[in-house]
C-alpha cells in the first residue's frame, strides 16, 4: 500500500510542477507580450511627435518658398 501512496505522492508532484512550469511560461509569455508593445507604443509616440512638429514646420516652409508668390501674384 505504502508503494501505491508513494507513487501518487510522486505523480502528484510532478503534476504540480508540470503545471507550475506552465503558469510561469504563460506569466514570461504576458510580460514579453507586454515589453513588445510598450516598444510599439514607445515608437509609435515618437512618429506621432515627429510628425505633429515636422509636419507644421514643412508647411510653413512650403508657404514661405512657393505659397507666397501665388498668394502675391493672385492679388494683382
């Protein structure tokens, strides 16, 4: 009887750590999930900076060297 129990004691404990290793897995898997979009979000703020100052400084720069000409040569 004593062998049986022993043999369920240990089927048991591997069990347990077969799943532990499993829920750790899952848990290393969330947190790289997360680390993966942290990166996208992060890049993703900076082309979003990027281009809510770039964009601005292009169109006035465009204006300056071909918008005004059209604008003063409209006026006449």
């Amino acid at each position: 009887m004593s062998l049986v129990l022993a043999a369920s004691l240990a089927g048991l404990a591997k069990t347990l750590l077969v799943t532990l290793i499993a829920v750790l897995n899952g848990v290393l898997a969330l947190l790289a999930a997360l680390a993966t979009w942290k990166t996208y979000l992060a890049i993703g703020t900076k082309v979003l900076l990027i281009a809510l100052f770039c964009v601005p400084v292009l169109g006035i720069l465009v204006f300056l060297v071909w918008g005004q000409r059209v604008v003063r040569d409209n006026q006449r």
